[in-house]
C-alpha cells in the first residue's frame, strides 16, 4: 500500500498559533510532537519507503526538517493554493509518473488519534477490500463519541459483510437537534475524512467528472504547460465537491473504525481534543486560572504568566507577539479577524 499525507493547510482558523509562515500541522500541540509528526508516526510500522507527503512549495523545508527520514523526492511541493481537488490530482499524477499504482491511502497530516493501532489494522482491511474490487472506495468512518455539529457524518447503509457497510450518503456540520438524532440513530458515524482507493480509479473518475481539470494539471504534469505559472489559475475546488459527491452508492463502502480521532480544526474545537469535557478548562503553557470553566488559555511564553479570573467560555491564547482574547462562540470570526489585518498591512501578525 501507498500513503499520500496532506499537509499543506494554511490553518487559519487556529491562529495565533498557527501562522502563515507555520501552519497548525507543524506546530508542536500535543506530547511534544507536530500532527505531521504524529501522522508520520501512526503508519510507520508500515515503512517509510511508500510514503509521500503533499504540502506547499513553502513548507517543504518544515517537513523536511520534521520528518528527516522521509526521503526528499517524497516530498511533493504544490506551487500555489487551490484547494484539494487540485491538489489530490497533481500529486496522484505525480505518483503515476514514477510508476505508483496499485492501492493508496489518503491521509491527513492535521489530526489527533488514541488509538492508532486501530488505524492500522483498518487501513489493512480497507487495503484488502481494494484488491477485492480495485473499482470503490473505502472511507473510514470514526465511532461519534457524542453529537458534534461541527463535523461532517458518513451514514452506514445496509450490512455488506465482515464490519463492512454499504455507503449510503454524507452530511457536513448538521444542526445541533438533527446531529442529535444521527447520533441516536447508530447508523451515522463520524467522517474524518480518510479512505483507501485504486490510484487508477480515482484517476478515471477525474477523467469522467472533471476533465477539463484533469487535462490540464495532466498536462503541467508531462511538461506541457508550464506548473509553476499555470497552476495558480486552476479553480479552486474541494475535493469533496469535484469527486466525492460524484461518487456512486455502489462505487463504496463503508469501514467503522473506533480511531479515538479529533480534528482541532479551531482553537475551540483543540480544546475539546485536549479535554472533551464542556466543563472543563484546558490550559497550556505558563497559565494559572482561578473559577474559570470551559475555557481555553494557552501561552507560548514560559517566562511570562498568563492568570485568568472568572471566565466561562472564553479562548485565551498568548504568542510572542500576538494575543487572542475571543468567546468561543466567536472563535469562527478570527477568519474575519484575519482579512480586516491583512486589509490594515498587518501581514507579519498573519
């Protein structure tokens, strides 16, 4: 089997940790080590020698310097930012020109898991599933540990044998009262994203639902057009919309998986990895809280103190030069927080 990690995400809506110039996939969040890091480290057992890292052009040097034994050509460096329909097809592509082929696994580099031994031992049954029929995916589906409306959800169809379920249909960030339902109804699960496929068959369905797509990143690919100056003008498509969606109830199934995943795609969102507890206040760093509940504080600074007093709800996060006071309820606006700094030559916070 092959493995392709994604780490090439601006991380915006964790900042300030995360920053433009060191995305949260690179940052140390958890016992000392980056989310690359510990994407690296769930599928080591199987050997490095199949393993490719997608990522910016920007980026490079970071995986290089975090993933030191990675050999460099399986580092796949992607001119510019347009979304990962784009992305996944360059580097599968890529992979097709130095002669991959057979199964892959497509993973993300900006996730938590506790139980990565899971992991492994669907990744190889999902691997078995494709040479059973190389013509269908296999997304990994996480056990829903309580009705989290931040998060897309994969529904279970009918029993296809051996823990296996048909693929019967998605829903992203569904409202609270219908999540509510899902989770009550055992037949909808977590979607953290990941899946196994034939490098081919993916291929053939950009071929057939993207071609235009498809013919040009295949033409920057062989040298025909120049990949450096013509990548930035592709559209920016989610992978989701472009193939995903397109994808036939018969083209997958579905593999239930108790992972122990997390995505801490928002400062809010990393505190409920750290602590599901609503109750409960997560704090990082030199930080002292006094009566404060379901909060958030982390500080970058071990020489400076960050103390709170009576805070319910709140995300504090102090860096050597920024610090991010905000409600949890607000912790979406940091985008907008964002562009309104970028708009007043603010960039070197960014």
């Amino acid at each position: 089997m092959n493995f392709l990690i994604f780490a090439g995400g601006a991380g915006t809506r964790l900042w300030p940790i995360s920053r433009a110039h060191s995305p949260k996939q690179f940052e140390k969040l958890k016992d000392d080590q980056s989310t690359l890091q510990m994407a690296v480290e769930r599928i080591l057992p199987f050997g490095l020698s199949n393993v490719y890292i997608s990522t910016s052009d920007r980026y490079v040097e970071l995986v290089r310097s975090q993933v030191p034994l990675l050999p460099s050509e399986h580092i796949l460096g992607e001119p510019a930012r347009r979304d990962l329909a784009a992305a996944v097809l360059l580097a599968l592509l890529r992979l097709k020109q130095r002669g991959v082929t057979g199964t892959i696994a497509l993973l993300w580099a900006d996730h938590f898991m506790d139980h990565p031994e899971n992991f492994r031992t669907a990744l190889i049954r999902a691997e078995e599933l494709i040479k059973e029929n190389p013509n269908r995916f296999v997304f990994l589906a996480e056990e829903p540990r309580f009705a989290n409306h931040n998060l897309g959800w994969i529904k279970l169809g009918n029993p296809v044998g051996d823990g296996t379920y048909f693929f019967e249909g998605w829903k992203y960030r569904p409202e609270l009262a219908l999540c509510e339902k899902m989770f009550a109804s055992g037949v909808w699960k977590w979607n953290p994203g990941y899946f196994v496929v034939d490098l081919d068959f993916v291929l053939r369905l950009y071929e057939i639902h993207q071609p235009e797509l498809y013919e040009r990143v295949s033409g920057m690919v062989r040298g025909d057009l120049d990949l450096a100056s013509e990548y930035s003008t592709l559209p920016a498509l989610s992978f989701d919309n472009a193939i995903i969606e397109k994808v036939a109830p018969h083209e997958a199934v579905v593999l239930p998986v108790e992972l122990g995943w997390s995505d801490p795609g928002t400062l809010y969102a990393l505190k409920e990895a750290l602590h599901t507890s609503p109750e409960h206040t997560v704090t990082v760093g030199n930080t002292y809280a006094l009566d404060t509940t379901d909060s958030f504080i982390f500080n970058e600074e071990s020489h400076k103190l960050v103390s709170v007093i009576g805070l319910e709800g709140m995300v504090v996060v102090n860096t050597k030069d920024a610090l991010l006071v905000c409600h949890k309820d607000q912790v979406p606006d940091i985008k907008t927080l964002l562009a309104k700094l970028s708009e007043e030559g603010k960039e070197s916070y960014l």
